[in-house]
C-alpha cells in the first residue's frame, strides 16, 4: 500500500502545471498597455510613437539560448536572444496633430525602424518565429512592403545599414546553409600556453568545444546583400562573420571588418582576430587597413587595450576619409610613458599612408566632427579618474589643441554635459553649432547639491564660459531632447511628474511656459495612493527579517 501511494504522488507531482494568473486586480493591472517609446524623426516633422509590449510574453520566455563566443542568441530566428521588440508604429506632427498609423498585421512585430539620409524612406526589420526580415516603409504615404525574402543575421551589431539614399546593405543568412550542426566527439579539448604570460580577464558563455565552433560558423556567418527601393537586390559579399559593414558618407566605399579563425575559448568574439579592408562600390578590395591577432593577452590593468588600429571608422565631416586609433604604449596601462594614443586620418582613395593629427596623453575615449573640420576628442584615466576634452584642428596637426574641459568624472556637480549632434545631408552626425559657427551646445543632468536640474548650454568654441538657454525647475522633472534649429529658437524636452509618465514638451527660448506635443496618462493609476510600510518580525529559528507590506489605497488599520 506505501508503495502504490508513493507511485500515486510522483504521477500527480509529474503532471503539468498550467500557467496561473494573477489574481485581481492584479491581473487587470498587468494587462494595460504602457505608455509608448517616442522619436523625433530626421527632419524634425514627425514625432514617431513605437508601441511594446508590457512585458515578455511566455513564448519569449521559453525560446531555445545558445551560448555562443560571449553572446546569447535565439537558434530558432538566429537573433539576439529575448530581442527587444515593437508591437505597433504611428506618428504625429510636432503639434501632436495629423496622426497616422502604420497599417500592419495584428502579430507584427519589429526590432529596427531606420530613415534614410533624406527622411524619404525607413527600413524596418521584423521578426517572426523563423527569423527576421527586411521591410520598407515610405514615409511619404507611410505605407510599408516587405523588401526581399531572405532572412537576416541579427545574432551580432545591426543587421542592415543605408549605404545611400536609395540602398540598404544586410547581413543575410548563408544561401546553402543545411542543417545546424550536431553532437561530436573528435578526440580531447587541448589549451596551450606556450611560456607565454598571458593574464586573462573571466568571461562567461564563451566557446568550449569543437561543436561550438562549428555553431558560432552557422550562426554568425552571413553574406552581404544589396536592396535598393525599386525591390533588387544583389549579393555583394560572399559567406564570412563580417563584424561590422560600413559605408562611406559619399557611398563610395565600404569599411568591412571581418572575424577571422581560429575562433578563441578564452575571450569573447569582440576580442576575435579580425581584419578591417576597405572596398570600393564595385566590392574591389581598395586597401587593408589591419589585421589584428586574437586579443587574448591584454593586461588585466584597467585602461589596457589591444595592440594595432583597434579603433577604424569614417569621419562624418568629409566624402571618404578614415580616423584610425592605435595605442603607443603596447596597450599597457601600467607603462611608463609621455603618449598613449595615436589619431591619424587618411583620406581616399587611401594611397600612401595616414597623417597623425593627434597624440593623447590618457586613454582616447571617442571623437566627435564638426561641420567646419574641428574635431573633439575625448580621452580619460581609470586611476586618477580624470576626463579632458580637446578641441582640435585635423587639417592643421601642428596647431595647439585647446582644452576644452579638464575634471574627475565622478564629480557629478562639474559636469558640463553631454556634446549635441545633428545628421548632415549624408546622414552622418556632426556636432550642432550655431549658425554662425562659433557655438556648439551640451546638455546634462545638472546634479547639485539642491537636487537633479537637467539644462541647455551654449558653449563658445573658443573656450570659455556656457551661457545657460534652459535648465529645469521645481520638484517635477524634465530632461532636454532635441533642438530644432541651430540656434535653439525651439527645442523639445520631456516631462514627467509623480502622477504623470514622460510627455514631450515643446520650449521656445524666449518663453517660459511649454506646451504639450504628447499626454500620456499613467497606466498604473489605480497603484496611486498605495501605502508602504517596513515590518519586521522573528522567524521560528529565532532570525530577525524584514519585509515591505504593500496596502491599497485607503487602508485604515484595525478596520481594513
């Protein structure tokens, strides 16, 4: 009888369990939508409104992880895993009039919403159980298509990206890609290191096994595809793990950066071997930029880098012109030494070889391009937590920089704040001056020992002191979004109080009052009032705990 009972308990015990909801009204709470994601679009005419989900539906939550080179992915769409993703777009004037909806099916669901340099068009890319797919949307009658069949590889960066006006280039999975590979046994997993020191940092879902290998080549490996408008498309590139495809602000070249075997089991794949060429439109290789070995020997000190030209992108100010950044300190952040960094440029069609216009005595950061040819720079140290900004003159490297900002970066009540940026006609961003060229603007938090007043700067190139256009006010917050015009006539900010979720706003210099461009309501609403309450209390074994009590709104004690 014991038995039989026992027997009975593990079937019950083994018997699916369906899902639950939650009870109310919980459960009703979960169910509203919450208030949308908000764009301005390129030429600031459309106030773009993405719609998502509330949470991950259970589907999202029960997709197959492969861990593959650092990254999770879906095996099932070869994506992102749990990629975030859209439910619905529309747009409406800076007015918050003449809105219009983007008519698609009721399951649609889209990652990427992308205009061209013009704003004349946008791709999108969806994702449905077997993959994504490229769609074009025109934004003159709002209308969208799918454009191709194939699918795309979103498992690493942005699968698609404009190279004009008129064309996008994808990542696109391989023609004849068979099935994904199986379990195999081939003998013993064999590391070596040959008496070389070679400290490594920990990373996690890295590559173990020849099986993985051969994964990360069928999930990560694609071709590169052409799609104009008109629907044609054309294969540019043959199959590889392209890291990055990138072309020129006048569309006449393209920067690749590929992976390159043997794939690694100690560090992720943005450590992977890689070399970087440039191509011409036609796809004929122009020049090699690097090849750059395995990263698996970087000191572990902070501030240390790989060796070679880590650092390869376009100059958004010029037609076809590279920056190129390369340590000159072997990486080492413990080294002893003047300069750390190199800058240098070299422009098309790349002959000869490139002019250094910039050597940084702390860690480069980033670079910013200015319509007129300036440049920033922005380098820092982990040590002495320390940040500068340079202004500099790349067509005249023998120029004196001029520091622009020298602080710790931890010291949150001296920061100017963030550089602004617009898209120029290439579509490229380029720091936002004034019309006359002698101003450009930051925003920041504004964090002060009264509390956090987000703000809008103008900044004379020429160093000096900002004048203040905007900053925030009152116990409600608000944060800048974007400016309008060069001179800041008009600009957008976004607003939001205890009762009241983020809503754009529309500032006019000279006035001090906003006006309301969205009037998002709080979804959560019937959560106003809810009282909060820290209790504590003795478990059996004698433990003090404590815990938080949540009780509705109205709640009287020793009556509720």
């Amino acid at each position: 009888r014991i038995n039989i009972m026992i027997v009975f308990s593990l079937i019950s015990l083994l018997q699916a369990e369906p899902w639950q909801s939650a009870p109310e009204p919980i459960h009703s709470l979960l169910q509203k939508k919450s208030p949308p994601y908000t764009y301005i679009g390129v030429n600031n005419k459309w106030v773009y409104e993405y719609q998502r989900p509330n949470m991950p539906t259970i589907e999202d939550l029960q997709a197959p992880i492969e861990r593959l080179a650092g990254m999770k992915i879906d095996p099932t769409t070869n994506g992102k895993s749990r990629d975030r993703y859209y439910t619905g777009l529309k747009r409406f004037n800076l007015k918050g009039e003449k809105s219009q909806v983007l008519n698609l099916d009721g399951d649609f669901r889209f990652t990427t919403f992308s205009a061209s340099p013009s704003g004349a068009h946008a791709y999108m890319i969806s994702i449905a159980d077997k993959g994504y797919n490229l769609w074009l949307v025109d934004l003159n009658t709002f209308t969208a298509k799918p454009l191709g069949s194939q699918y795309l590889n979103s498992t690493y960066g942005n699968p698609c990206t404009w190279k004009d006006d008129k064309t996008i280039l994808c990542k696109v999975l391989p023609q004849e890609r068979g099935n994904p590979p199986e379990e195999m046994i081939s003998g013993p997993r064999v590391e070596q290191n040959l008496g070389q020191d070679k400290p490594v940092r920990t990373y996690t879902n890295l590559l173990q096994s020849e099986l993985d290998k051969k994964k990360f080549d069928y999930y990560f490996e694609s071709e590169v595809w052409s799609f104009d408008i008109s629907g044609n498309k054309k294969k540019i590139l043959s199959k590889a793990v392209y890291e990055r495809i990138t072309p020129s602000p006048d569309s006449k070249y393209l920067l690749v950066s590929e992976l390159k075997k043997p794939w690694s089991t100690t560090v992720p794949l943005r450590r992977f071997a890689k070399r970087i060429y440039v191509l011409d439109e036609y796809g004929k290789e122009v020049q090699e930029i690097e090849t750059l070995p395995v990263a698996d020997s970087i000191n572990t000190a902070f501030n240390s880098v790989r060796t070679g030209k880590r650092s390869v992108d376009w100059r958004s100010d010029k037609e076809a012109s590279l920056y190129i950044v390369e340590a000159l300190d072997d990486g080492n952040a413990k080294k002893e030494t003047e300069k750390r960094d190199k800058i240098s440029v070299w422009d098309a069609p790349f002959t000869g070889s490139a002019t250094k216009i910039f050597e940084t005595e702390l860690r480069y950061y980033r670079i910013s391009w200015g319509a007129d040819g300036k440049a920033m720079i922005m380098t820092y140290w982990y040590d002495s937590r320390t940040l500068r900004e340079w202004l500099i003159d790349p067509q005249n490297p023998n120029s004196d920089p001029l520091l622009l900002v020298e602080r710790n970066y931890q010291d949150a009540y001296a920061d100017p704040g963030n550089i602004l940026y617009k898209r120029n006609k290439e579509g490229q961003f380029v720091i936002q001056y004034t019309s006359n060229n002698k101003s450009f603007y930051r925003s920041g938090k504004g964090a002060s020992p009264q509390g956090v007043f987000p703000f809008l700067d103008q900044c004379p190139l020429r160093g000096g002191k900002c004048k203040r256009i905007w900053q925030a006010k009152g116990e409600n917050y608000e944060t800048f979004s974007r400016l309008l015009d060069d001179n800041a006539n008009r600009f957008v900010t976004s607003y939001q109080d205890k009762n009241t979720p983020k809503n754009l706003h529309l500032r006019k210099k000279r006035k001090g009052k906003s006006k309301a461009i969205t009037s998002y309501t709080d979804h959560m609403s019937a959560l106003a009032g809810m009282q909060k309450e820290r209790i504590t209390y003795t478990r059996k074994d004698g433990v003090q705990l404590s815990a938080t009590l949540y009780l509705p709104a109205g709640y009287q004690k020793g009556k509720d």
